[in-house]
C-alpha cells in the first residue's frame, strides 16, 4: 500500500518548531518567522528576486494575460 503524502507544515508548527531548536519563547519565534517572511517579501518585491543560499531562489513571475471564456455563451 502506498505512502499518504506528507502534508506541509503550517505556520504554527514552523513557529512550534524554531522555539525548540532556538531555545527561544514561541513569541519570539514568530517574530523571527514574520521578520524573515517580510525581508523576502520586500527583496523579491524591490529587485525582483531573492536568493538564499542553501535554500532556493524566489523570483517574481509573470504571465500574460489569457481571454476568459463565457461558459454560458459558449
């Protein structure tokens, strides 16, 4: 039988889980989660990419925009 996949963490547990490993109060957890969410935010948004070496590269992306369609119409 196969393997349910795993679910992502959400918030909380990342929050649950920097408190543990920082030896921190969860507050102060969550301002480091909400800091860090916001200086990528900001970077991406300013220089339109941000890397984090050893993690990823966020890049905004940009798609043209298609012609709806009316499903009533046809």
């Amino acid at each position: 039988m196969a393997k349910a996949p795993a679910k992502p963490m959400t918030k909380k547990e990342i929050i649950d889980h920097l408190a543990v490993k920082l030896d921190q109060p969860k507050k102060v957890a969550e301002l480091f989660l909400n800091e860090y969410n916001d200086v990528v935010y900001k970077q991406t948004k300013k220089m339109k990419e941000f890397t984090m070496p050893g993690l990823g590269k966020f890049v905004v992306g940009r798609t043209k925009a298609r012609k709806g369609h009316n499903p009533d119409t046809g």
